[in-house]
C-alpha cells in the first residue's frame, strides 16, 4: 500500500477557525491511523492578504490541541521548505510547461475590462466567467496570433496565466466521504493559474505542492469541492497521479442556518478560535478556548465528534482511542451543528478526569493570576478535590470555594431570612463550644461527632447545619458542613462563628 501522506495547509491571513483545526485534527488522525505522515505546509502565496502574527499563531495553536507534525520548517523533513513563499521559484516551470502542452492560455485582460463584462452581463441579469465561451473573444493567447503575444509580453505587458478548461466533457470523481461526483466542464471558468506579479495561485501551487511532497490524501473542507474538478484536471493535465480526495462537512451555527463564524460567537458568548488573538491591524480582539479555561483534550474531544462518530455510544475520547476508532466512512456528508452547552459538557468531564492535585495546581495559579491570592499548593488541592465535580471550568472554582479565602462580612439576605430563626445564634454559640471541644479535627470525626451531639441532644438538624453553613460562608453553599470544618481549622471556623453571631444576633 502506498504510504499515506496527509497535509494542513493553513494560510496566514488571521486567526485559525475551529473549522480549520477540525481540519488538521481528521488529517491527523487519519495519518496517525495508517502509520502514515503528517505535514504542515503554510501558504502564503496571496501576499495581499498577509497577516503579521498570523502564522506564529496558527503553530502555537495547533501544538496546544495536541497535533503534531511529522514534517513542516519547524521540525524539518526531506521535501521543504515548507512554505510557499520559499518556494516561489518552482512555479513557473510548471505553469510554462501547461502552456507547451496546450493546457493553459496566456490572458492579457486587465482589470476594468474584466469589470466592464461583469457589469454588463449584470445588467443582462446574467452572470459573466471567464470560461470556454467568452475567452473566444476576450484577449489572451487563444484569439491573438503568436507574434501579437510576443510583442505584448515582450513590452511588459502584464498577463496572466488560465487553465484551458476543455469543452464539453464530464468530469467524473471520487470522493471518499461524498462518494462519485459528476461535473460538466462547460459550467466552469478557466481559472488564473499564474498571476502578473510572478506569484502562482493557490489552485497551481497546491498541485505542484502536494504532488511534489507526495501526498496520497487531501482531506479539506467542503468548501473546496467546486475547485476538485479543477485540480483533477490539473493532475490529468501534468500526468500526474491525483491524491485521494475528502471533503469535510461545514462547522454550522447552533442553530444549524449557515456555517458558523466569528459573529456567532461574538453575539452567543463562546469562542471560535482555538487560542486568543489580537488583529495586529485593527486591535480587534477574539476569545480563545484556551484561555476561555477549556482542556485542549475537552476541544479536541468536542471537535472530533462534530462530523464524525464513532458509530458507538462513547463520547469521551484520548487522542489515543479517536486515533484508533476514526475512520473517513464515518464522516457526515451534512454539516455539524456547533452546540455551546455540548462543549461546556465535555470541558466538565475532562476536569472530573482530572486528578485532584492537577485541578488545584491550575486553581492555585488561577488565584494567583486572578485574586493576586497566594495559597499553598496542598490547600489548593484540597479545595478543588472538594469542589470541582459542580464545575465545568477551573475559574468557576471561585465562586464554589471563595469563602475558604475570605471570611464572610455580609450575609446572603435571602438565606438569612429563610434559615436565620429566632434562637439561630444561642444554638450557634452551644455549637461553637461543641466544636472546640472536638479534639481530632478531620472531615470524618466532625461529620461523625456533630451528627452524634445533634441526634443524641434531639436538635433540630436543619437549624444547626444552616446556621453552620451561613457563619461559615456567608450564604447557603458550599460542600458538607464537616468538610469546611475541617478544611478551614478549628481557629478559623470558631472565629467565624463568633463574628456571625454579632452580625446577625
């Protein structure tokens, strides 16, 4: 079999969209599956749409999600370099040699006389392209003798080069998600291949690329399935081997009208971009997932199942076991509705499976970044261990725990008025000096004790464990009574009590 090689190919031109990590995330899981490779190709060949950052960030991002790269400028590999632009010398050759073949035009059309067509089909209520039709008599090398094109080239006129796409043919593919797809050639425009400023377009130097890097398998999103046709024709055209082709299903709104963009989650409150990012040339800004509090292996885990399933119950996946069960026969055809509370869900299992001493040590530094609060690492963990299962995001930690940094000075009012009874502080005084008087001081002894002085006294349980909860926290939440107890300390927990006491009366 031949061996399998799969590429991501982002362009620099701004942040990375969830669609686009999808898309790196099924390469590599499919490479990862068939023991083939996995390439980063960055292509930069619009330098009008160049963003500064853009690139650095894309990397940055993709190595947080966990997906990495067997060959790329970065880590190197035998078919570099590995970026467009350092590769600009290769192109021409080829976009000559599709000229000597008959396969490509060269089109002297600028600008405004394109736009002056476009104009007046418009006005026909029709749709003007560049096709087998018009380049009859548009100007280009097809209508102009050889000694026209000569001298207009050798003038620095500026030209193009276009595909000849040839006429009255059916184009018949295969896709492996979407199955045989059938196209006339008469429906398409002849596409610029080379453009006047030296540089190819992406539809050449894609071809060239993943034909001289050797890829077996082009794995992209579905909204490049109007440019299939082209590149089969364009691998017909070189006498090459084509690749492999799947196309993605669309990441779609939550309400599944259209695909889903940054606007979505500007107006819904959920990021769209794996990391945060700053426009270098607006100052416009977008949340990102990592620092919106999520688990890379939570968004991976979410994203993986958004087109594609496993064809099983399981939900929870490790990259490990998504290597193991993905396959592209499980993709969908129909796009994937992106679903908030869906993502939350899976960043709430990933922190459960998250041991307690990993949970504190990113709460500690979350509380020291946040509250500008230092907390023993050992504490930290405590409280997480104690907290974390009502949580779907470390920094949600707080508002479960916030009372074992910081005595209460107010009390919630409407816990007052529902618990706070007229003999609330006499019982809460007789339960102070039984808790002072309880010598060892774990979680285990006080729950076991109090529940022995409350029953054996006849107390009434509400009361005295209400009354314990708001001296303690300042409102009616938290973990179990005895578990606050014995975190806080005796000390602590007898000077709240007091304090409460003078407060409420």
């Amino acid at each position: 079999m031949k061996e399998v090689r799969v590429r991501f190919a982002p362009s620099p031109t701004g942040p990375l969209h969830i669609g686009g990590v999808r898309t790196a995330l099924y390469n590599y899981l499919f490479a990862k599956k068939n023991g083939g490779k996995m390439i980063l190709r960055i292509e930069d060949t619009d330098q009008t749409r160049f963003v500064p950052g853009a690139e650095d960030y894309i990397v940055k991002s993709l190595d947080w999600c966990g997906i990495k790269f067997d060959e790329s400028d970065y880590v190197g590999g035998e078919y570099g370099p590995y970026k467009q632009s350092n590769r600009k010398h290769l192109y021409k050759q080829y976009s000559d040699e599709l000229l000597e073949k008959g396969c490509a035009y060269i089109a002297f059309d600028t600008a405004e006389e394109l736009d002056k067509y476009r104009k007046e089909a418009e006005a026909k209520k029709e749709t003007f392209i560049y096709n087998c039709e018009s380049r009859k008599y548009l100007r280009n090398s097809l209508t102009m003798s050889k000694e026209e094109v000569e001298t207009l080239i050798n003038n620095g006129t500026p030209y193009t080069v276009r595909f000849k796409i040839p006429e009255n043919r059916e184009i018949v593919m295969h896709d492996l998600i979407r199955g045989e797809v059938h196209v006339q050639t008469n429906t398409l425009d002849d596409k610029v291949l080379f453009k006047s400023d030296g540089m190819p377009t992406y539809h050449l130097a894609n071809i060239v690329d993943d034909h001289l890097m050797k890829i077996s398998h082009v794995i992209r999103g579905e909204e490049w399935l109007p440019s299939m046709p082209l590149h089969v024709m364009l691998y017909e055209a070189f006498g090459w081997e084509a690749p492999q082709f799947a196309h993605l299903p669309l990441l779609l709104k939550p309400d599944g009208n259209g695909k889903l963009s940054k606007r979505d989650g500007d107006r819904l409150g959920f990021p769209v971009f794996p990391m945060y990012w700053v426009d270098p040339k607006t100052g416009d800004t977008a949340s990102g997932y990592k620092q919106s509090g999520y688990y890379p292996e939570a968004f991976i885990n979410m994203l993986a199942l958004l087109g594609w399933n496993p064809g099983t119950e399981q939900e929870i996946f490790t990259m490990e076991e998504l290597i193991d069960a993905f396959s592209l026969d499980r993709c969908s055809k129909s796009g994937a509705k992106f679903n908030v509370e869906k993502t939350k869900w899976f960043n709430h299992e990933w922190l459960m499976r998250k041991s307690e001493e990993e949970v504190g040590k990113d709460y500690q530094a979350w509380l020291k970044a946040e509250k500008d609060i230092d907390v023993n690492l050992d504490f930290a963990i405590k409280v997480a261990g104690l907290v974390k299962d009502r949580v779907n995001f470390v920094k949600e930690l707080w508002d479960q725990s916030f009372f074992f940094f910081e005595a209460p000075t107010t009390y919630d009012e409407v816990t007052v008025k529902k618990r706070w009874k007229e003999n609330s502080a006499e019982m809460m005084k007789t339960a102070a000096e039984f808790i002072n008087g309880i010598e060892d001081f774990t979680a285990e002894n006080i729950d076991k004790a109090l529940n022995d002085w409350i029953t054996g006294n006849e107390l009434n349980m509400g009361l005295v464990m209400n009354g314990l909860r708001l001296m303690l926290v300042g409102a009616g939440k938290g973990p179990h009574i005895h578990e606050i107890l014995a975190l806080l300390g005796k000390e602590e927990a007898l000077k709240r009590i007091d304090a409460g006491v003078k407060v409420l009366g």
